[in-house]
C-alpha cells in the first residue's frame, strides 16, 4: 500500500492534469482511494504557489503525479520540486486506461487529473519515474529534438524535390540513390543540371528548394558538432562505450532527464522498453519484447545493440550464445539490450563532469580528469545474469 511506503502511516496523491493556461488537480487518499479535494489553478507563477499552498493544506504526506505532457507541465513541476515537493511523472496513456476503470462516465479536466491520481494509488508510487531537474540534460535534449526537426524537415524538401526532378529530369531523378540529396556533390550537380533548363516556375521552385537542403543540412551538422562538445563536457564516459556516438549518447541523456529518476536499473529497463514480458503458457516458458516505454531511449539502445552485434567481437560471442540456448536471433537481441539498459543506467548514474567555460570566448570544455580517474571502456556483456 501506499501509506506504507517509507514509513508513512498516510498519504494523499495529487493528480495533475496541466494545459496551457490552467491546470487541474485532484487529491486521492492512498489509503482508501476517496477523493480529497479537487481545484482548478491558472498556469503561472501565483496558481503554482497557490497549488502548493493547497497541497500543503490537504496533508503533510503528499506525492504530486502530474501527465508528462512536456511542453505544459514543465513549469508546474519545476516549481513543485523548487518547493520541495515529491513529483512523479505518468504516462498519458496510464491516465486513459485509469479513466476507462472509473465508474463515472465522460471526460473532463477533472476526470482525467482524478483519473491520474487513481491510477498512482493503484498501480504504487514506485512504479512510476520521480521527476528530476537537470538543467545540462534539458539543454542537451532541447538541442537533440531541434536537431531532429530540421533533418525530419530536410527529408520532407528531399521528397519534394524529387517530385518535381521526376517531371523536369526523370534521368537525372533515377540517378539519385538513397540519401544522395543530402550530400553538397551531388546537390551541386543537381543544381547545374537544372541552371541549363529554361526557365520556368517548376525549375524555380527546385533550385530554391536545393537552397534550403544546403541550409538545413549546414545547420544540422553544427548542431551535431556542438552536441558533440556538450555531451563531451557532461557525460565523456558513454562516447568511450563501442555503438554510443555523440547523437546517440545525447538521446540517453536527454530522454533519461537523471538517472536519479530510476531507483534501480529494472525500473530503468521498463522505461527504456528492454525489461522483457513473460508471455508462458503451460510447460513453455518464454518472454517478449515489451512494446512500450519510451520509444526514443529504446531507439538509442537499439542502435548500439545492432552496432556491437555488427563489430564487436565479445558481443558476436554473447548473441552466439543465447541463440544456441535457443532464445533465436530476437530473443538474444532482447538480452542484450537488457544488459545495454543495466549498463547505461549505471554510466548515467555517475556524477556528471563539471563543465569549464573559456572566460574569452565562452566556449564549453570538458573537465581535466581528477587524479586516479579511470575512464570506462566498452565491457564485454560475458557474465551477464539474465531473467529469461
């Protein structure tokens, strides 16, 4: 039960339902699951205080659960943990499966911030991923999403480019394999192919839209060389780990928002997707990939996965392994991206690098190595327990 969790003879679960300009809340007592009060606060500075206030009024033990909607939640929870409170974070889609087992029928604001707390006191505090400011990890996740919208609009302009090289120049269109419109040669030899056209609104709009592929391209990878500098700075371990390069290893950090959130690398690997799902029948014992978590951390790990699987001798030997065990090609795949989740979660555990900036110019270096600091080099995953 909740009200046992630390010590604590009671507790009350505020569930949060943030928007733009107002949030509402709802407080449920851990204990019996009764409704304590509910209000409706606006999204600023006095509704936080006043949220607070309230909260405060309710109980002395408390845990705020607000929906992680990122872009309309992140100041009220910034502001609850500034106040001390205890905040975890819950999936939007824990809240919709909480609203459908409630009794009484429809949607609102409060219904679905009830619908939040319920599905807290149901399913355990524990369950559920405590909020953590990181101000270097939010800087670096803001940089990473950034980056990924402009590569995301770049491939929208490369096919529509290639829509309109099919009716100016089929030839040249089919001449083009994947991902070529992204390199400055063969933009350059688009671009001159279409300057000996005659001129015409189609042939316009094409060298326009090469423009913009040279543009989008230019700012993409100065953003990927200054993640490069910062994930250097704050976490230099990960780039030393074999498939974790500057992209990836800004994902990890970015998505995790502290490792702190995560009391234990299980609880990591259910975010991550990784923890595996026992799907048994009678005398056969299996389990399957889990579908859910997030899907951006699972991502990350994935792509080191199939990396060490490709060049990594030690990790061709572990794959290897599971497989004559007869977990097939998936199923030792899926142990390894448990072993990657443990072992990740332990490298983001690590105290984070200071940071030094150049009084001259700004710029961010990473620390010098303390005396004694040993760097962590790719480890083999040989004796690994594994739950499957």
């Amino acid at each position: 039960m909740l009200n046992q969790i630390e010590g604590t003879v009671q507790m009350i679960v505020i569930g949060a339902d943030t928007h733009k300009r107002t949030h509402a809340l709802a407080a449920v007592d851990a204990g019996t699951g009764r409704q304590r009060g509910a209000r409706q606060v606006k999204a600023e500075e006095q509704g936080y205080l006043a949220a607070v206030r309230w909260g405060r009024g309710l109980d002395e033990e408390r845990v705020w659960a607000i929906e992680d909607c990122r872009h309309v939640s992140r100041g009220f929870e910034q502001a609850l943990i500034a106040a001390g409170e205890r905040v975890v974070r819950v999936a939007p889609h824990r809240m919709g499966a909480s609203r459908r087992g409630e009794r009484e029928p429809g949607k609102s604001d409060q219904i679905d911030a009830l619908a939040i707390a319920s599905a807290v006191v149901k399913d355990g505090v524990e369950r559920f991923p405590a909020a953590y400011l990181d101000q270097a990890a939010m800087e670096i996740r803001l940089l990473s999403d950034h980056r990924k919208d402009l590569v995301a609009e770049r491939t929208r302009v490369q096919n529509r480019l290639r829509w309109h090289l099919l009716e100016l120049c089929p030839e040249l269109e089919r001449s083009l394999g994947r991902g070529s419109l992204a390199q400055p040669r063969q933009l350059a030899r688009v671009d001159r192919r279409l300057r000996r056209l005659p001129a015409c609104a189609r042939v316009r709009i094409a060298r326009e839209q090469i423009a913009q592929l040279r543009d989008l391209t230019r700012r993409a990878d100065a953003l990927e060389r200054e993640l490069l500098v910062l994930v250097t700075a704050h976490r230099p371990q990960l780039l030393a780990e074999t498939g974790c390069g500057a992209l990836t290893a800004a994902l990890l950090i970015g998505r995790t928002a502290g490792a702190e959130r995560f009391p234990s690398d299980a609880s990591f690997a259910r975010q991550t997707g990784t923890a595996p799902i026992p799907c048994s029948s009678g005398q056969r014992h299996r389990h399957r990939l889990d579908r859910g978590g997030d899907r951006q951390l699972n991502h990350a790990l994935h792509v080191i996965a199939i990396t060490r699987a490709r060049h990594d001798p030690a990790t061709q030997a572990y794959l290897a392994r599971k497989e004559a065990e007869g977990k097939g090609k998936k199923g030792a795949l899926r142990c390894l991206k448990r072993h990657l989740a443990r072992r990740f979660h332990y490298l983001l555990s690590l105290p984070a690098e200071t940071p030094q900036r150049d009084p001259s110019n700004g710029a961010v270096h990473a620390a010098a190595p303390r005396p004694g600091d040993t760097r962590i080099v790719a480890a083999a995953p040989s004796l690994m327990p594994c739950v499957s």
